[in-house]
C-alpha cells in the first residue's frame, strides 16, 4: 500500500490530497489558504479523470504516461527538488545538469510506478489537515491524511514553494517519509563515483532504477 501511495503521490504531486466528491472540495477549499486549495482542486480534478478514464488508461499505457507527464509537470518543481535530491553533489553543478537528471529521474519513476495510478482506490477519502509555514521562509507545509475503511489514517504531506508566479510541490512524505531524502540517500553513493550525466543517463537506459518503496 505505501509504495502505492508514494508513487501515486510522486506521480500527480497533489492526487491523494482529495475530497470524496468534487462539491465537498469545492466547499472546503473556499476557506483555505491558496496552496491548500491548490491541492485540493487539482487532486479532484486529477481523481475524477483518473476514474472516468480507467478503462482507456489500462488498454493504453502511453496514454497514461502521457496524462501523469502533463499533471506532474503542471505540479511538481522537479529541478528544484532535483537539487534537493542532489544534495551535495549539486553544488558547482550547471542548470542543464541538474535539469537533465530531473527528467531522467522522473521519466523513470514514470515507467516503474505510473501503472500504480490504476491500482489506486479512488474511493478512499482524503482531508486538508493543517497548513504552516517552512523555516527561512522556503515555502509552505500542507499536511494531509487518507482516511480508510478498517485502517488507521495515512499522513501525506506536501512541501510547496513559489516558482514562476505559482505554487508547486517539490517533496512530499507519505507516513513521514521524504521522497526528497529516499533518493538522496540512494543516489548520494552512485554520485561519488560518476558524473551527474552519467547517472542521468543510467537511469534513462533502466540500468539504475529509482526506488521509491524505501
């Protein structure tokens, strides 16, 4: 369920904070501050195609490739979080660098998880928990949960921050876990001995794998 829930998360950005009907997030995000009820309508809205589109999605891969690239480039501050995946090895690095290993890094997230969209239960419900601020200024904390039948609640929480005049998501954690740190932490020694092009590249050709389930 949780390598579910994070690609899912990775996938969309902001699909598992939703409301259980489009009218409750319509309500629901009146009151809220701009990147909560960013969140809430974008997943609603990325729910309710998900759902209606089920059928096409699981005779056509490319198809749902093609919608999870659109919704995650709208969302997601995938050079940001790249950086911040990066770490250390970030440091001296050109914007063509660390751009190139934010889509190689996506590209293969895409190819390993995005059929998990499709295993998804769209029924579960989802509620905005509490929204604050981040340290020095970096952006926002929007915490979520997903509440389920016959199991505890699961904690989802979004990191925003301002780029290009709008609100995007460059980490989230699903049960406390960072995607932010899971790959820095699994790529920090393929760094040390390689170029980022070079890893870029490995994970282009799916000799390197990202894993999302650690």
């Amino acid at each position: 369920m949780k390598a579910v829930l994070t690609a899912l998360a990775l996938a969309c950005a902001t699909l598992t904070v939703a409301a259980s009907a489009p009218a409750q997030a319509a309500t629901a995000a009146a009151t809220m501050p701009a990147p909560s009820r960013m969140v809430l309508d974008n997943s609603t809205r990325v729910i309710a195609a998900l759902e209606k589109r089920r059928a096409e999605f699981n005779r056509d891969p490319v198809a749902l490739r093609s919608f999870i690239s659109s919704e995650f480039s709208q969302m997601f501050d995938k050079d940001y979080a790249a950086r911040q995946v990066l770490g250390r090895h970030a440091r001296g690095a050109t914007d063509a660098d660390v751009a190139n290993f934010a889509d190689a890094l996506t590209n293969n997230l895409m190819q390993r998880y995005g059929s998990s969209l499709l295993a998804f239960n769209t029924k579960l419900t989802a509620r905005v928990k509490s929204q604050g601020d981040l340290p020095r200024g970096l952006g926002v904390k929007v915490s979520s949960e997903l509440v389920r039948s016959g199991g505890e609640p699961i904690p989802v929480d979004y990191l925003l921050r301002q780029s290009g005049g709008s609100w995007k998501v460059f980490d989230v954690m699903v049960e406390g876990v960072s995607f932010v740190q899971t790959f820095r932490a699994q790529f920090d020694a393929e760094l040390q001995n390689k170029t980022i092009a070079q890893v870029a590249q490995e994970l282009r050709s799916g000799s390197l794998q990202a894993d999302a389930k650690r």
